[in-house]
C-alpha cells in the first residue's frame, strides 16, 4: 500500500477522451486509513476538516478545483441604436470575471471564467450518537452562483466470504482447542 500511496502523492492530473467522446480528468487514489486521513489531508485543509466532521465515518473524499471558461459571447441587436459609441471594460469578481464591448449594434462577453472548488465527501451520518446510520455523499462548491441539481452516487459493497466471519473462526479455534486436548 505504501507503493500506491507513493505514486498516488506524486500522480498528476491526466486528461483523455472517453468513449462517451467527452474530456475525463483523471488521478492515482490515495488511501488511507483514519489516523492517516487526519494527519496527512484534514490538519491541512480547515474547510475539509470542517466538513468531514458532519460524518460518523467517512468513506472517500474528492476534492478538485475548476475553472469554466467561455471564448465568446455575442449579441446582436435586430435594431440597432441610433448613435454611435463603444464602451469597452473589464469586469473581476470573486466569483467570475469577463471583458466586454458595447456598441450601438450589440454587445460581446469575452474571456468569461467561473472559478470554482468542489469537495465530495462520501460517508455515514447518524441523527445522534444511537441514531441509524446512513450513507450520504454530501456536495459542496466553493462558488455560491453554482447549484448541485442533481447526485447519482452508490458505493459498492463487497461482501465477506464465508470463511472471514468472526464466527468461523471462532467455531474453528473451538473445535481445534477441543480436538488438542
């Protein structure tokens, strides 16, 4: 595991099409147990540590940064207003930024950026500490004008086989302890 954790902390993003034909960025997983998870990632990063703590358990974490871009946006007036002039300008927010250009014939958006941070944390939640658990893959974006409208999430269970339950094991010991004397 220490080979994988290895590669993993020196892995970088890739990007390649998939067969849907669309952009997939992709990156080694880490993993980590709970001691490491506080250690390496959460004593790190307040807002992940703050989030995390709404979980019993956490599952996995992702964590990614975007930056949405749009070359160009124009709009044509069908009329166009009878005088002349150009305003052009820049405009840099928090939250996004674009140049413009305003003229008597329309106006064009240029170099439109939506920055944004998403983290996606997977876990179990309870109500209070005898509460039912439950899995919840929680959403958060850093950028207030972006919603999450819709989550498919599932993890996949993969069940122990017959001869790992504890009490296999335990009904061997027995007849093994018995059997010795």
């Amino acid at each position: 595991m220490a080979d994988i954790n290895l590669t993993a902390l020196n892995d970088t993003v890739k990007h390649y099409t998939n067969k849907l034909g669309t952009q997939t960025a992709s990156i080694s997983t880490l993993q980590l147990d709970k001691e490491q998870l506080q250690d390496l990632i959460l004593s790190k990063d307040v807002e992940l540590n703050e989030l995390s703590k709404e979980f019993a358990k956490v599952s996995s974490l992702v964590k990614y940064k975007t930056i949405t871009k749009y070359d160009t946006i124009a709009i044509i007036y069908t009329d166009s207003i009878p005088c002349d002039f150009t305003r052009l300008s820049t405009v840099k927010k928090e939250w996004y930024g674009f140049n413009y250009i305003s003229s008597q014939s329309g106006f064009k958006i240029d170099s439109l950026t939506i920055p944004n941070q998403t983290t996606v944390i997977t876990g179990t939640k309870r109500k209070w500490f005898l509460g039912k658990e439950t899995i919840t893959t929680d959403i958060t974006n850093s950028n207030p004008y972006i919603n999450v409208t819709d989550i498919k999430a599932a993890e996949i269970v993969i069940p122990v086989p017959w001869y790992k339950k504890w009490y296999v094991w335990t009904a061997a010991g027995l007849a093994l302890g018995i059997l010795s004397k």
